[in-house]
C-alpha cells in the first residue's frame, strides 16, 4: 500500500502585499494591530521582535511591510529573546518595540523585572496583547498585573485610533521617565478593524551609548541603587497622569461615577448609562488626584473593566468605596451585553424587556486538525503504542479532541519534554513516555528540555513534528525554516544535527505521510532505553504553500464501516448513505480532500481510491 | 444612534473565505468612502471551527454589531448560530451547502434536517434567501469561489449602500489575475441567481412582512 505516490500540487497562498502607502492625514481602515505597528512606525521605531502568538502576531507582521530602510522587524525564536533584541537596540540608542501575547510575557518576564530597573535608553515599549475569553490561548491572565508587578506604566487603548497615538505616547514616556512601557492590547481590539487617521513618522536622533555599568549591570550593589528610583520613577508618572489630559472626563449624572479602561471603555459607551464616566488611558501608575475628586463628585462608585479588578482593589486601597466586580465576570470577555447585564444588576439601568433569546443551541464547531495535516498518522501511532502523550503549544493540541485523544497533558510552550522526563520517573517503564512537540515550540523552548532529558539519562521519546512552519499563528518563520519575516533566506537548522549535538543517541527522520514506517519508528524509539527523536518531516498543508492534491473517494460496495479511516480525524471523511451491519459507511468530500492517502494506507479492504479521472 | 449604519453579519466554517468576504466588502466600503468596522475572531480560523465577522458600514459611534441588517450564512448551522444577532429587520441570505460539524460525525448524530433550520430562521428573520453555492462553485469549477458567489448575491439583494459594481472591485482588488475570471463568474452567477429570485422566479426567495 505504501507505493502509493503521495504527489501533490502546490499553490502559492495569496498573501497581499500592503505596505505604508497612506499619507499623513488620511484616514485608512486598519486593525488594532495594525495601528499598533502604524504608531510605533510613527514614533521612528528602529527595532522590532516578536514571537507570534495570536492575539499579537499581525503587530510584527504589519510592521514588516514598512520599509526596510526606517527599521529592522525579526522573528525572535521566543519572547525572552525578542524582549532582549528590544532592549539592546533601546540601550544602543533607537526606539525599539518587543510585540507579544500575554502568555509570552511570562516567558518574557525575567528580562522584564530587571529591565524595569536599568531603565531606557530610546524609548522601549512592550506591546502585549491578552486574550479574555481564551479565543486561542492557554488561560486569560491580566498582564496589566506584570506592569503593576515590574512597576511599569501600562497604556491601554480602548480603540484602533488610540491604539496608534498611545503606541507613540508609550515612546514618549518610556524616554521622558526612563522606564519601559507596557501597551496594552487584547484579541477583540487587535482584531477590530476601524477607520484610523494617520500621520508622518518622526525621526529621533539616535541617542548616544551610555557608558553607565552602575545603571546597566544589574549587581546586587548596582541594583541596589536602582530600586529607590522605580519607586521615585512611579511617583513621578502618576503625577504626570494625573496633571495632564490622558484621563477623560465625561460627566453626566452625578448618582453613578463609571471608572473604566481599555476595550471595558468601548462597551460602557455602547450601552451608554445615564453616568458620569471617567476614562483612565492605563491602569498603572493610576491618577490618584483625579480619581479622588471624581469619587467625591458621584454618589456611587464603580469600576468596569475586563478580567481582573486591577482599578477596582487600588481604588479600594486608596480608601474609596467602590463596586465592580460583584456585577462585572471577572472571567471571559466582556462585551456590551455583558456591562449591560451588569449595570442592570447594579441598579443603573432598567431590567427593560430583554431581547427574546431563542432557546437554540446548535451543536458547537471547535476547530479541528486539517484535511491532510501531517500530524495526524504521529498520533494514530500515539494510540496505537497506548502512549502516554505530554503534548504541547500548537496545532497538534487539537490531538485532544475525540476521535483521536492522543494528547494527555499540554501546559505550557515547550512544556512537552520536560514533562514527559518527570513523568517517566514515576512509571516502571512498561508505559512509552511520549513528548510531541513542534518545530517552532522546540526552538522557542523545547531545547533546553531536551538537553535536560539527555543529561539526567531520561528514558523518553520525542516527537518533532517538524511541519517547516509556525502554523497555529498562521505560518510564521522561524530559524528552522530557513528564511526571516521579511522572507530573505537565512541559515536553516538542521533539527537532526541540533538533536544530535545535544547527546541525543537514537534518532530517525520520516515522512509522516508513510504510515507503516512512522509506526516502525516509533515502535522503535519507544523500545530504546534512553532519549529517542523521531522527527516528522511533511510541511503543513496551508503553510507556507497550500497543498492539494487529487481527492480520493470511497467505493461504497467495498467499504466495510470498520472505522480505520474515521478514527484518523480527518474533516473530509464523514458518514456515507449506506450501512455495513448496522454502522455507518464513509464517504470523503471530494472539495475538501488534499489527497494525502493517510485514509488509503489505513483501509483495510482497499475501497479508497482515487477519484475517477483523477491522475496520481 | 446608528439609523445609517448597516450591519452585516458573515457566518461560516474556516477555511470558506468568510474572512475574505468580510475584507472584501468593508474594503469596497472604504472605496466608497464610507466609515466601516470590521469585526473578526480568527487565530483558529482556517481549521474548520465556527468564524464569524461583522462588517458594520456607515457612520456610527459604535463599533459593535446590534441586530444585523443582513446576515450572510455560509453555512446552515452557522447561520442558526448566529440567531441572537437575527430580528425581524434582518436578511438572511444562506448558502443551503452543509458541512457536518464533526462532533455530529463523531456522536453519530445526524446534521439537523435543513427544513427545521429555516423553519428556526424563518421564526426571527424579515426575509430569508437561498443560495445553492456548491451548485454555481460547480458551474465555475473553482471550490475557493463560494465567498464570492455569496458576495455576487449579497450584490443582487440590493440592500448594500454601495452597488454591485464598487463591491465587484472591491473583490478584483483582492483577486490574483489568474482567478479574476472564475471570481467574475462566480459573482455573476450569485448575482443574477438573486437577482431572478427576486423577480419571483425562483422557489427559494421567501420574504415574511
């Protein structure tokens, strides 16, 4: 079965060039992200780095498109990274940005805590957007904590607009107080496209190198010294926020003060309560001077923001009585529906006849692996060794999802391997340990892991999907493809050679397309007493190339309704008209099918063939 | 506050081309010189999960979706999932082609009966149209030509604040050469297969008061 020539047609994905044709002045229709990457263009940002992760991906990606000339825009194999590049171009003298998710802060955060004490050079600001509600995530924690936490100012746009003049702001404060910035994003803005007037890009001067170790080297006798500063820099910022006119007013009656911030803001307008709203542009440092007078001028007090109560408990700690959250969800993504529900709650609006709600719930649609997706056969193989699989950050977590259930455990980027080396030693070894793991999550985090399993004479088997791209962003670069995010070739790591390099001793590359010889290699890996890597190496069926090949179709009369090809969950092969002892026949859609044979090679009574007047 | 504003709700499966719809029309918005916001949820969107966006084209200080004025179903369950935003002003235009969502695969449940759903849709919407796109994607024999037989049809409603003409290039804006002849087919076709229904042609237009 397996002469099966897997031969596929390729097409280029359309990917449509936009670049910064827009005049100053002109109003153009763009993303969250977009004007994120438009502002910091704005502000002469020289250096840029990411990690993609969605909801954050589309600030470096828009970055890219401006010329090559105004600044350097790179893919970074992690957040720490990225946030490293920033900062050595801040201290060398540009305005740098470091773009990420929320989740990628958390990577980031080592660099962050000490970065906040040595300061800027240029300005250098962090855009990180969160996720409320967990679109595409792993949790939905309030990152406006980490500014608190590494006492950095936070700006938080509530729409595209502001989110390019509070990109600009956040260069200028970052300079003006000597601290990083944080801007704050989440998915519902980032992805909110709206009209945006723009403007010229502004040239600093590049700033001198600063010769300054007791400033930049980060000893405890140097540290020391700079801590007393954060706490004076934090003074000094929130007096500034409080003297200017980033925090708007808007009053109304006097019985209801509404203190809001970010996206919070944009649905508090939209239900428009018969309030007083004051409009605070970031949640850290707060204007302590503004916020009190305005508490004194409303009866009540309340706070609506999304996720944590970051306003609410520092209002609370200046004294002032308020309310939020015992009528706002502190968990999911707030919507207008969402402030309204809770203001009717609170008392501020009317219960009114609410919109009659279809009792409907069609059955859900989660998203599944693809038509085709070179992942699939590696965790069929997963259930057929009855593996226990720590997965990780990516596509292939969808590996979860029934009928294949092939992933046990997934926390964290690169997570993967060394959780699988901790959870060999509790089992007697008649149990395979198995880490699948992506080939943009093993450079982000997954090599240290696999050092450790090496070192410390683990005995597990890792699974290097190696799909040549970063496909759950959307099909990134990254230093295993060979090429960068401006698309210019690069070195590409050779992932046998790196394994190899790190100790590894039992290593197999195969083509996940091959069933027989993927199961082969894993039976093998998974008997070898130590770390085995068997990388899978088929590139992802949208990234960076759309592939589609002939279809198949099922001969009715042949199919037996074993369910082979049905536990491979695979999108394209739903249930047939026809029955086999009482169970369901398949049949493929034709549309959908990439020809892959994955179907073909599983089917036990041949019945998978190609379509008629298709040519292999 | 949004009495010139119109809302459009695009609902389907990844990999349709709803977000490419969706890019489409508020870019011919944009060429009409109207304000426009478009709202999407992707990140997962091209792996067969639900996708939604709303493209909500006028003046408006809002920049959120209410009840939609139209909404564009790519896809029969999606169109019943996107029930909330649907009242008696709406028009649903609806692709009649199903995708079996594969946890009904899975449970061996079988896909709703289509009478039932446009029985539920029938129930909240102003109008209901259908669209047989498998069978005009056929006729162009291009399968990636489906959002723009919708958006063809979207044309022939006749609802847009913009005609079929500024939203056709809006779409050869974003067509590569070699598929500006298959899309011109495809929005044709969708066009005029509303537009013959609408001239009560067709037994698939239905219209409640």
């Amino acid at each position: 079965m397996t002469d099966i020539n897997v031969k596929i047609e390729v097409e280029p994905v359309n990917s449509a060039p936009h670049g910064p044709s827009e005049e100053p002045g002109q109003i153009v229709g763009v993303t969250g992200n977009e004007a994120i990457a438009r502002g910091a263009w704005e502000a002469g940002v020289r250096v840029a780095a990411a990690y993609p992760g969605t909801p954050s991906t589309e600030i470096l990606e828009s970055l890219a498109t401006y010329p090559v000339d105004d600044l350097h825009a790179q893919w970074s194999p992690n957040e720490k990274v990225a946030l490293d590049v920033a900062i050595g171009a801040s201290l060398g003298g540009v305005r740098a940005l470091a773009a990420m998710k929320h989740v990628g802060l958390n990577v980031a955060a080592d660099a962050l805590m000490s970065q906040s004490y040595i300061g800027v050079n240029a300005g250098l600001v962090l855009a990180v957007c969160d996720d409320p509600g967990i679109h595409s995530s792993q949790n939905e924690q309030d990152s406006r904590y980490f500014a608190r936490f590494a006492q950095i100012p936070v700006l938080e746009p509530s729409d595209a607009q502001e989110a390019l003049q509070l990109t600009k702001l956040a260069f200028e404060l970052s300079e003006r107080f000597d601290t990083p910035v944080m801007l704050r994003s989440t998915t519902r803005l980032s992805h909110t496209r709206s009209p945006v007037t723009v403007g010229p890009r502004v040239e600093p001067p590049r700033r001198p190198y600063r010769d300054d170790p007791a400033k930049q080297v980060m000893i405890p006798a140097y540290a020391r010294t700079r801590h007393p500063l954060v706490l004076e820099r934090e003074a000094k910022v929130a007096a500034w926020v409080d003297a200017g006119e980033l925090s708007i007013l808007e009053a109304g009656a006097s019985s209801i003060g509404i203190v809001t911030v970010g996206m919070a803001y944009s649905y508090v307008k939209e239900v428009a309560p018969p309030a007083s709203i004051l409009k605070l542009a970031g949640s850290y440092p707060l204007p302590e001077r503004t916020l009190r007078s305005f508490a004194a001028s409303v009866d009540r007090l309340m706070v609506v923001e999304e996720l944590e109560p970051v306003v609410e408990t520092a209002l609370r700690a200046m004294g002032l009585a308020t309310e939020g959250k015992e009528y706002f969800d502190r968990t999911g993504e707030l919507s207008a529906e969402g402030v309204r529900a809770g203001l009717v709650k609170a008392n501020v609006l009317p219960a009114g006849n609410r919109p009659s709600t279809h009792a409907l719930t069609p059955m859900p649609r989660p998203p599944v692996l693809c038509a085709g997706c070179p992942h699939m056969s590696t965790f069929m193989a997963m259930r057929a060794l009855e593996a226990r699989v720590a997965g990780d950050i990516g596509c292939y977590t969808l590996s979860v999802i029934e009928p294949v259930r092939a992933t046990d455990i997934c926390v964290s980027m690169g997570s993967s391997i060394g959780i699988a080396a901790g959870m060999a030693r509790t089992t007697d070894g008649s149990v395979p340990i198995v880490a699948t793991i992506g080939d943009s999550t093993f450079l982000h985090a997954g090599v240290p892991a696999l050092m450790d399993a090496v070192y410390n004479r683990s005995n597990i088997t890792v699974a290097l999907l190696d799909n040549h791209t970063t496909a759950m962003t959307g099909g990134q670069e990254h230093p295993g493809t060979g090429r960068t995010l401006r698309g210019e070739a690069t070195h590409r790591i050779d992932f046998e050679q790196l394994v190899r390099a790190l100790g590894v001793e039992w290593v197999k590359v195969v083509d996940s397309y091959d069933v027989p010889a993927l199961y082969q290699a894993y039976r093998e890996a998974t008997q070898f007493d130590g770390v085995a890597v068997v990388i899978s190496n088929r590139p992802c069926v949208l990234d960076p190339v759309k592939i589609k090949g002939p279809p198949f179709e099922v001969h009715a009369e042949g199919c037996t309704a074993c369910q082979a090809c049905m536990n491979l969950g695979c999108p394209s092969i739903t249930w047939g008209d026809g029955w086999y002892e009482g169970r369901h026949k398949v049949r493929i859609d034709a549309i959908s099918c990439v020809g892959c044979t994955l179907c073909v090679q599983v089917c036990p009574t041949d019945c998978i063939r190609l379509v008629a007047g298709q040519d292999a | 506050m949004s009495e010139a504003r119109f809302e459009v709700l695009i609902v389907g499966v990844g990999g349709q081309g709803v977000l490419t719809a969706g890019r489409i029309l508020g870019d011919a918005a944009h060429a009409t010189g109207l304000p426009v916001v478009e709202g999407q949820l992707h990140g997962m969107s091209q792996r067969g999960g639900s996708v939604e966006c709303s493209v909500l084209i006028g003046p408006s200080e809002s920049s959120f979706l209410r009840v939609a004025d139209v909404v564009v179903g790519f896809e029969p369950l999606e169109a019943l999932r996107a029930i909330p935003k649907i009242g008696p002003r709406t028009r649903v235009l609806l692709n009649t082609g199903r995708i079996v969502p594969d946890e009904l695969t899975r449970a061996g449940r079988p896909y709703p009966l289509l009478d039932s759903i446009l029985g539920d849709l029938r129930a909240v919407a102003g109008g209901l149209d259908l669209v047989d796109g498998r069978a005009v994607v056929e006729q162009v024999g291009v399968a990636r030509t489906l959002n723009i037989v919708l958006l063809g049809a979207l044309a022939g409603l006749d609802l847009l604040p913009f005609g079929g003409s500024a939203l056709w290039r809006a779409v050869a804006g974003r067509c590569r050469p070699e598929f500006l002849q298959a899309n011109r087919e495809a929005f044709d076709l969708g066009q005029a297969g509303v537009a013959a229904q609408r001239e009560g042609a067709g037994v698939s237009r239905e219209r409640q008061s």
